[in-house]
C-alpha cells in the first residue's frame, strides 16, 4: 500500500481542496482519501440523488460512510451543467472528472469544460480521463478545451493499480482511469486554473500483467496566453 499511496500523494497534495466530479460508487474518492493521513479537503460529488446506492453499486453505501468518517463530504445531485451555481460547491484546486457516461458523453463533457474553468482557485488544474476507443475519441478534447480558455500541455500514462479501491462501474469491460497533475490553466476571466485530461485506450489484458495493467494517456493542457 505504501507505493501506491506515494504515488498518489506525488499527484495530490493533503493542503489542496479537491473535488471529484461524476463518482458512481465512490471509489476513486475512497482511493484517494484513504492515502492521506488526514482528510478534510475533499469533496465528492454524484448525479443520482439517492441516498442508497446499493442496488446499482454494491460498495457505494459503504463507501460514502467510510468517507464521511475520513472527514470528507459527500453531496449528491450535482449536475455538471449547473454546478458553478451550486451553493453546496465552491472553489477548488482540483477538480476531477473520470469516464463520463457513455450514452451522453458529448453533452456532459461539454458542460463539465465550460463550468470547471469557473469553479477553480487561483494555479488549480482539472483533471479529466477519458477513453481512447470508439464512440469517446470522436470528441476532440484539446478544441473543446480551447473552446473554454484551456490548452493542452502533455500526456502521461497513467496505472490504476495505484488507486487500488478504485471500481468503474459504468465502464467494467474495460476498468480505466487517468488523473494527474498538470501545471495549469487560465480561463477566459484570466484566472489561473489548469486541467488535464486523461485517455484510456482499450488494449487487450496481457496474463502476467501485474493487476492487469492497462495504459493510459493523458493530454494535459495548460492556460491560453
């Protein structure tokens, strides 16, 4: 556990307000709260406004209450859309976004690019993953990105074994993520923020891959000048 929580602590500091965007079962929250040795900066937010999730995610109940425990908050019925409005939401230095739903990517990802920019602090980032497969890389990210004041900086691979509570339900056939930090992003208001958008690429599992690896690659993009 302890390279993993290295690992993450390297993309994620304990002093940075963190907020996870689309969480189904809260996995990737839990992942990541748990490598702290304190937690009081994160907050996770989902669109299904049920308070059990039980049915569709069979950890989601405990997984919020495990979270609540760790100091983090959790807040359900949160669209991307209309999030800056939000008075449960505030400013942050991270704002995370892992696989939007398939059926309306377009859409959600649109809207998720044109309300993050404004939900940033001052040198914060957006983290973005997103899948290199068929229908996902029919959207162009880094347009989209530069739609919204943002521009691409770089890519990375990224392994999810080094999130190791991390569960995608809505993409189980092909378990991706991507986050990392990125060096930042000015809006069209000329606030500092910085996003980074992950790509998955659906590859065939090698047997002897430790935990089933599969890379990925992030474009990171940066502030428009």
């Amino acid at each position: 556990m302890e390279v993993q929580e290295s690992k993450i602590l390297s993309q994620f500091s304990r002093m940075q307000k963190i907020l996870l965007v689309g969480e189904g079962e809260f996995s990737f929250s839990l992942s990541l709260a748990k490598a702290f040795a304190y937690v009081a900066k994160i907050t996770a937010v989902s669109l299904d406004v049920r308070v059990g999730l039980g049915r569709q995610y069979s950890n989601g109940d405990a997984n919020v209450k495990e979270l609540e425990s760790l100091g983090c908050t959790v807040v359900r019925g949160i669209n991307v859309h209309t999030m800056t409005s939000d008075y449960r939401l505030s400013r942050y230095d991270r704002i995370v976004f892992n696989f939007p739903h398939a059926g309306k990517h377009k859409d959600v990802v649109t809207g998720f690019m044109q309300s993050a920019p404004e939900m940033m602090n001052e040198g914060g980032e957006i983290h973005f993953t997103n899948m290199t497969m068929y229908p996902f890389n029919k959207l162009d990210i880094k347009s989209l990105a530069g739609e919204n004041g943002l521009r691409l900086i770089k890519q990375m691979q990224f392994k999810k074994w080094i999130f190791p509570c991390y569960s995608n339900k809505s993409q189980s056939r092909s378990p991706t993520h991507e986050v990392v930090p990125g060096d930042g992003f000015k809006d069209s208001t000329q606030k500092k923020a910085a996003l980074k958008v992950s790509n998955s690429s659906h590859k065939k599992r090698d047997k002897n891959a430790r935990r089933s690896e599969i890379d990925r690659v992030i474009p990171t993009l940066r502030p428009k000048h």
